[in-house]
C-alpha cells in the first residue's frame, strides 16, 4: 500500500476509441483480430508502466442497421476478451490485464474459473469489469427477447458475485502441500464446498483450480445508477467514473466514497479513474488541430447513431443542424445511466444542433488537447481535489496517441513525482495499493 | 491433403497420465498451474513435429472422497484449458491447440466465439473436442442434481453443435474488405444472422468475431456409443478411439468410417486416433521394468476409486485380492461406454483380481513397453490394419516419456518414412489433411 501514484489504466479497442480512428491512412485494416498489434500495444503500455491493460466488450455483433456499423464497425469484429488476455499474459510481466464480462450472459462457474485460471497464467495480473448489460443483441445471443430491466439484472449480477466469490475461496491459500511421502497433494479439510441455492443460481461445488495469485481478481465496477453505486460501494476495487466535468467527478467520488464504510469498506479501498482521452501537441493549438481533423472523419449516419445508442432514442432521420427537442429525450436510461445523463446534461446546457452534439460528445470521458504540460496539469488538479484517484485513458488513435503519451506525459508525471518510475509490485493489486483479501475460510477458522 | 503421414496427438495433463506420476521425485509440486512448464511441454511436442497438443477437462471438482483425491488430483486443480491453450498461442508456431468443451454445461455463443478467437489466435490451430458429460460433479455446478441421461445429453449435443457451427459462418470468408475510401468495412451482404429456435436453444444473431482461420476449428469426439458413433460420422473430423486390442480397433474403424457415407462425407474426412502410451527403453525388458516400477507406486485406494469410476461401480469396500463377481456390474454405462466395454471385457476373459485389474487397466488405451523399433512395428501394424490413421499419445511421465519418444521413436518413424520431417502446413487442418469447410452462406450463393 505504499505505491502512492495515481492510477492509470488503458481502455484498447484495435485502432483506436474514435468511431473514425479505422479510417486513418496508417490504421492496419485487421487490428481488431491481430495478435501481434495486440502485443505491440501491451508493450508500449507496459513501457509507460501503466497499471491496467483493459478490454471493454458486448457479446454480440449488432444485426441491424448493417450499413452504418460498416462506418464504425465497434464490437463487430474482435477478440473475445478473456482468450486475448490469457494470449497477452505470455508477451508482459508486469501490466494488469483486464476485461468486461457480463453476469447477465455467463455461468458463474464458468466464468470464476476462467478469471482464476488467467490470474495464474498472468502471475496475478487479472481484473473483471463486473457488468450487467451490454444490449438487447446480446441478450438475444442467449435466449431472451431483450435485456431484462434494470433492477433484475443488478439482482441477478449480486448473486452472480456472490458465487463468484465462493467459488474462489473454494481453496485455501495454503492447501496444496504436495507431500510425496505421505502420498498426499492437498489437505482435504481447506477444500471448501460451496453450496448455494437462490434465486437465480443454484451451485453446489468446488472451484477445481488452486486459490488465484491475487486471492481474487481486481473487481472492476462502472455503475453509476443508485444500484450501480451502492452494488460498487460494497464490491469493487476499481471503478471506472464517466462524469466529464470536474465538479460532477468530485461529487461523484465523494458519494461512492462516502457509502463504503455502511459496508465496512474504507475509502482507500477503491480506486475510482476517470475517463480520458488526451491529445498531446507542442503546442494546445496543434493538439486541437489533430482532434478536430479527427472530428470532422465522423460520417453523419455514425455520429446520429452513437448518440442515439446512448440517448436511448433513435435519432435517424433527425435533421442535423437543429437541437433536440426536450419532449423527445426519454425520461429514464435503461443501459448507461452516466452517458444518457451526460448527452442530456450537453442538450440543455448547450443548445447544440444533433451535429454539434454528435462531434463534441464523448462518451463518459474528457477529450483534452494541449501540451504535456497542460495535460499534467489537468490530471493533478482532478486528483488533488479528489475527483479521482487515477485515470482510465482511452486514446482516440492507437498506437500514435499512447506513443505520444508515454513519450511526454508520462515523463512530465514522474518529473512531478506523480507517478512511478519502474514497477513496484508484481500483481495488479500491489501495483494499484489494494490489499489481497483473506479467504473467508481461513479467517472463519483462526 | 498431400500430407500421408500418421497423425500424432499428445494428451496432456499436468506431470503426466498416470496416477503415480506426480510422486516422481522430479515431478514439480506445482506443475498443473505453472505455465512456463506447460510452455516446455509444448515446445517438446512442437519439437517432435506432432500435430495436436491436447488438453482434457471436466468443469468440475470432486466434493467427495477427498482423502483418496489428494493421492490422485486429476482435475482437482488445474488450468482451464481454452485460457491456457490462448496462452500456448503465443510460445508455439506450428502446434494444433486442441481442448475438451462440453455441450452441456456452456452456452453456444460464448463457446462459438471463445474458440473461434482461439482459432485467430493461433492463426487457425484451433481444435474442440466435443463432449456431452464429465460427471455429477460438474452437473451441480450448473444447476443440476445430476447428469441428464444419455440420450438427452446427445439431443442437447447435437442442436448445440448446429447452432454453433450456424455461429461459425456469420461471416462469409471475404466479408471484411476494409476500404476506407468507401467509409465501409464490411459488406454488410456478408453477415448473416443465426435464428435458431429449438428445444434447448433460442438464439438470434451473429458471431462478432471473423470467420475463423480453419473456417472452423477441427471438431474432435470421443463418443463410442450408438448415439456417439451416430454423431462423430456426422461431424467428427478427429476421432479419439479407446479399444485396447487391434481387432476391437480395427471394427471400431470400419464401423465408423462405414457411417459416414450415409452423411455424404468421403471416409478421409475423418482421422481416427488410437490412444496409446508408451515407455521407451534400449530393451524391452528395460521398458517393462520402468512401467512396472511405476505401477507399483498406484496407491490402493486410488486403484479402487479409478477402476470404481469407470466401472460405475462404488469398490470402496471390494477386497483387493478377490475378482468382482459378473453379478454385481452394472448392465450398461452411462458415462463412458468404451472405458466400461474395455474393463468388462478385462473381467470375463482374463479373470483378474481387484489388485491385477487395476494394476493392467489403461484407460482407453494401451500400454506399449519396447524398443523404439518395438514401438514403431506396433504403429505401423495399427497404421496398415486399418486400426487407426494415427495416435493419441497419453504419456505416462512428463516430459520423460515425451522427451524419449521425440529422441528415439519420432526419428525412427521419420526413417521408415512414416513420419513428416517437417510440418508442411500453417494450421492444424492442413497439417491433418483435413478441408477447409466451406461458408455454408457462400455456398448457396454461388
């Protein structure tokens, strides 16, 4: 708990974060399903010894509106999370490898041992973003007709950790004795059944891998819904924040922060990191130079649709260059409470025009242009009024912008004594400060 | 399909195939969790020009008799073999990746697209072995008192095994053309939606992964029941035979091979693999000593309990020195039909006691002691019969029996021109002989 840096995680999807990044002149037409570009950008995170390596995912390509998603084919086409990272463990020693997984979409045990079984071939690298979502696609992958409402699949994804995190305390940490002499492997009294019977899952049985590295794997939260905040104030380690201003950060961590000890959790106890996006420049002029240019690629039918994505309403035949009506903006989110807030926020703050809208939203982070200096600046100014603990970079360009990073930010971080200058710990857990949790069958014993 | 050598498998798993293996006083305590020895285990098969490096599985621990499975912890604690076959990925070039999957106790889409990232992963080296059981022991881990009976299993097998394959060909071959003039980078014409409604699964969308390198990954079986037979003749293209004698082998062979016609597949569609350990010495008498050596070190209880699990027979109690009366063996098996037949049979024709059938029984294979001449002669016999068209080589001692088949064996099998010199293909089809299956979608279409 000594590594008292910030936390800095980067969010990797093939070409980049910008629905336009595929369309650069020297974007590799097959990132998305290209090992050896994956390599190269765990390295290069690596080399700026970032803290968490992450996958976001959805399980399921989307099946309509077909020649939009040819524009900006997110999630169409990629690795599945968990075998990419299992293949990346062998190609980095020291980054944190983590992924999105859906409680709606796994078996728990399926789902517990695969994690186990990655944070032992990461020698206790791994980390799952618990969530509930995703999108009706998915949920039709797995037999129902949409996703299930909001409060369901948040009661579905508490049990789901619930035998989660039984099963990873199947064994204690000290069970493997592997005494030849005595023709005995195990000590069969820290094998722990778990027998669980619920509402949605009934289990009874063992975890057949030994205890993971990190006692469990960092669980990764990014709710910002009432259920979303409590389930993350009892359960994560990490939570991903979305709000794009300052004030609204500092609110948010204070709230989050403020639940965990009604659980017995103290504060220190989760890293809360914000989204960013950065582009660095010699000067701020050139930076926003290179982000609008970036900007202006978005094809019109990409940007009404992701804005429509997230503001739960279908913007297709929207003219572009009038603001949305209020009447039309839906009451409630149903999939990401934080982005429906953020584009709602913009809407009645700003008056933009959809087109407006459409080229300065991002979802659930800042885009900064400026100098490494100015960008340092930001980052302290967030941390030191405690609106976050650390920042979930996701870069629009891949591998051009985390270059442009890790050469010059990174530096002027350290130069600062911001961040660290080799590896402290060898999991994710130490290099974050997260304490290893004790098995419950250990501490229930002694 | 030029390629006319034997094809070669190695079963892995952890110190070795035999329940003594792990008592070797060489054998690392931590073997079955430690990547970088997984790491050597494949390079020396990859060494020894093999075609399949292959890992077993059952989703389960056992919860019972945990005093018997500390001397003998098959599956106890291990890696979950898709994560460590991704991993293997990346220290391997040529290898086939090939794991146990069952069609009870996943989902199709996670199974779909797990194995087809495996599959891009390894740049198309990629095989499933599908399955139906494992134990009741997996069975509670997912929600079930017990396993579903035989029939049931293979019902839910075969939809299983349509609706991921429907999943498999989503994408036509040349659907991704990546052209950024056009802003498109897909023809949407070249995605097609799975909507499959049947008795054990709704599912509506596509795979959001490419089509694999294989097209699909080498479907494997194990199955020698009518229903397993039925199945494997349909879809197999890698069989894994387990009669212990020539002539059973050589019926199985016709027997399979002579249903495929019924499914409009040619008889070389299908590689049928014997399994086969072997010990290796510089006499026959030497190689016997070894094994016996080893035989001697199977502790009682754990030759009742493996003999008991196969035979579907509790022998907890059964006296050591005494043959099991015909009376008290069950009529027919409901887990593994040829293990069963195989121990059976050892009961009516060779009169054994308890002590001698557990210290001769080899699960689904035979147990060669020679020369490497010795061996090769058995090879070729079983190669020439039409027994087999290859091995499954489930060594004994790793990597001791591994490192002296590669040395003395692969060498010989090399100079009777038996065995390739070098791997001719990029992916584990090519180097079986084995099509690449056509998109079902670019079929009709064209």
């Amino acid at each position: 708990m000594t590594d008292q840096h910030m936390a800095l995680g980067v969010l990797v999807h093939a070409t980049g974060s910008h629905p336009a990044s595929w369309l650069q002149s020297e974007a590799p037409r097959d990132a998305s399903t290209n090992i050896d570009y994956y390599r190269k950008l765990a390295t290069l995170a690596e080399t700026g010894l970032m803290d968490l390596f992450f996958i976001a995912d959805t399980p399921a390509a989307r099946t309509e509106k077909l020649n939009v998603y040819t524009r900006y084919p997110l999630f169409m086409n990629c690795f599945e999370p968990i075998t990419l990272l299992s293949a990346l463990s062998g190609s980095t020693r020291h980054i944190g490898l983590g992924a999105t997984a859906s409680t709606s979409f796994y078996e728990p045990y399926n789902l517990a041992r695969q994690f186990a079984s990655l944070d032992h071939l990461s020698h206790g690298r791994a980390g799952w973003n618990v969530v509930t979502s995703a999108n009706d696609y998915a949920a039709r992958n797995f037999g129902l007709d949409k996703l299930p409402p909001h409060d369901r699949r948040y009661a579905r994804a508490r049990e789901f950790f619930d035998v989660v995190s039984k099963l990873w305390d199947t064994w204690e940490d000290d069970a493997f004795v592997g005494d030849k002499e005595q023709c005995k492997v195990f000590e069969p009294g820290k094998f722990h059944t778990t027998d669980h019977q619920g509402e949605f899952f009934t289990v009874y049985g063992g975890l057949n891998i030994k205890r993971a590295p990190q006692g469990r794997p960092v669980i990764i939260q990014a709710g910002s819904s009432e259920d979303g905040k409590s389930f993350a104030a009892e359960t994560a380690e990490v939570v991903f924040s979305s709000d794009p201003t300052l004030e609204k950060s500092q609110r948010f961590y204070a709230d989050l922060k403020g639940r965990m000890p009604a659980f017995g959790r103290a504060p220190e106890e989760m890293k809360i990191l914000a989204g960013l996006s950065v582009v660095v420049g010699s000067s701020e002029a050139e930076a926003q130079d290179k982000y609008r240019e970036l900007q202006s690629l978005i094809h019109p039918d990409v940007g009404r649709m992701r804005l429509g994505a997230d503001l739960e309403l279908d913007l297709t035949n929207f003219p572009l260059d009038e603001p949305i009506p209020e009447h039309l903006i839906p009451k409630t989110a149903n999939l990401h409470q934080a982005y429906f807030n953020q584009i709602v926020s913009m809407i009645r703050d700003q008056k933009l025009t959809l087109r407006q809208l459409y080229s300065s939203y991002e979802r659930g982070k800042v885009t900064l242009c400026g100098t490494p200096q100015q960008i340092v600046d930001h980052m302290e100014e967030w941390i030191d009024t405690r609106a976050a603990d650390g920042f979930m970079l996701a870069f629009h360009v891949l591998p051009n912008d985390m270059t442009d990073f890790v050469a010059h930010v990174i530096p002027e971080l350290q130069r600062r004594g911001r961040f660290r200058k080799e590896y402290s710990g060898t999991t994710l857990r130490e290099n974050l400060g997260l304490a290893r949790p004790a098995n419950r069958h250990a501490q229930a014993a002694r």
